[in-house]
C-alpha cells in the first residue's frame, strides 16, 4: 500500500525506459529470452500497468490478493474473476503480512489458490517462519506445515500454476537478509518436500523465490544458489534503479 497513482505512473515510466534500454543492448527481438518480471500493484492501478506493459512478452501483471469466493456481496473484496477479465496473471496468495495482519491461515489459502487456479490465474503462493519459529529450530516444520496444507494438495496438472515464494518473516522489512546459505538450505527443503509429494519432475521445475529484504546489494550472492531461482521484491521495488538491478543480477545468474 505505497505510491499515489502520479508516484506509480512516474515509477512505472523510469522502469519501462529502462528495460526498453536492457532490450535494446541486448539486441535481441525475443523477449521471453530475459529475466520474468511479475508486476503486483494495488487493485485500483491494474489496468493502467497492464496499459503500459502490454505488449512487454517478459512482463506480466497481477494482484496482491484475491477472495476465495468466486463473486457475491463481498463489499471492498476482489475476486479471481475479476482480476483475469481485466488481463491480470498472477495473484499472490498467503503473503506474511496477509497471514499475521489479517489472520489468513491455511485452510482460507486453500480456498483461495483453488478459486485462483479455477479462474485461470497463476499463483505465487508465499510460505515462511517467524523469528521465534526458527530460533526454536522450527522452521522447516513451519513451511511443511504450510504448503502441505494451504497448497501441496493440488494435483500436478494445477501445480504447473504456481510458484512458491520462501519468506522468512524475520527478515522482511527489517533490514535483515537470511544469508545465501539459510536461503538455499530452505529452498533445497522446499524441493525435497515436493519431490516427496509430487516427484521429481515438478520438483525440478517449481519455480521457488526468495522474499526476505532481497536488494540490489545481495541479490547477486542470493541468486547464485542452485534452488533460488528469483525473488519476491518488497521496498526495493519501490526505486526503478534498485529494481531494475536486482533484474539485472538474475538475469546474470540464472540465464533463460
């Protein structure tokens, strides 16, 4: 909830030119060659983005959050449905502050990746342990917990819809960074999990981010590890040039 709509429109317009330049330098006509970018404004900036972004192969769109009901006298909430019929992608489901400031837990998430997915939408489904979770060496209980009930239900033809993001609580909007080595241990489990649940096929292909205080600082050293393969960006996404370098070190590390 950041950024009047003269902010974001001036925000947007930094990142467009900046990526119209990396096209450019790169010299090639193929855009689904670069780094994916997923764009999640507020609700009511939708259409603008979509507006600016459209015809951008590598940029989608989407939500930060959808209800889990498909429409109905729901006042001020937004379904799956109408996020797609305005041209959105995407909608994140289960994000911490979701979790901790309006108490979503699992049961609701399932009801709301299901609608999601039902609806057409791609799912970036977010999981993660608070400081005193890890710190009595919980955490790997605490993200199992989570995605096996809010998400690892699914069958493997709707799981080709999500990508799962890691955030570890502690480290969002704090200032802190879980090192590359805690970053890869929980991603590595986070494979492991879905090679358990849904083999090894879906496992390699699940796309896991990291989203815990990723900047253009760290996002290098982050990005090198073999089970992160990009990031959920938070206040960093807010300056076009710190954002547009953090696209820069994935594509660096993890080329298409």
């Amino acid at each position: 909830m950041n950024l009047g709509f003269d902010e974001a429109r001036q925000l947007m317009g930094e990142l467009k030119v900046k990526l119209d330049y990396d096209q450019a330098e790169r010299a090639v006509d193929d855009q689904a060659t670069s780094p994916q970018i997923i764009l999640f404004p507020p609700y009511v900036y939708l259409t603008r983005i979509l507006d600016v972004f459209r015809h951008y192969q590598h940029v989608s769109v989407g939500a930060q959050n959808c209800h889990h009901e498909e429409k109905g006298a729901f006042t001020g909430e937004v379904s799956a449905l109408m996020i797609r019929s305005v041209g959105g992608t995407h909608v994140i489901i289960g994000h911490s502050e979701r979790r901790a400031q309006f108490g979503e837990e699992e049961a609701l998430l399932a009801k709301k990746t299901a609608q999601a997915i039902d609806k057409g939408l791609n799912v970036v489904f977010c999981c993660g342990e608070t400081l005193p979770e890890r710190e009595k060496g919980a955490h790997f209980q605490v993200v199992e917990k989570q995605l096996k009930e809010g998400l690892l239900w699914l069958g493997p033809d709707k799981l080709s819809q999500v990508v799962i993001a890691y955030e570890p609580v502690w480290a969002i909007g704090t200032g802190v960074t879980a090192s590359p080595g805690q970053a890869q241990e929980m991603h590595a489990h986070i494979r492991q999990l879905l090679f358990q649940t849904h083999g090894e096929t879906h496992a390699q292909d699940m796309t896991i981010l990291y989203g815990g205080s990723c900047n253009a600082r760290n996002a290098d050293e982050l990005f090198s590890q073999p089970d992160v393969d990009g990031g959920l960006i938070g206040g960093a996404s807010l300056k076009a040039q710190d954002f547009f370098d953090i696209y820069l070190s994935l594509g660096k590390n993890k080329p298409v």
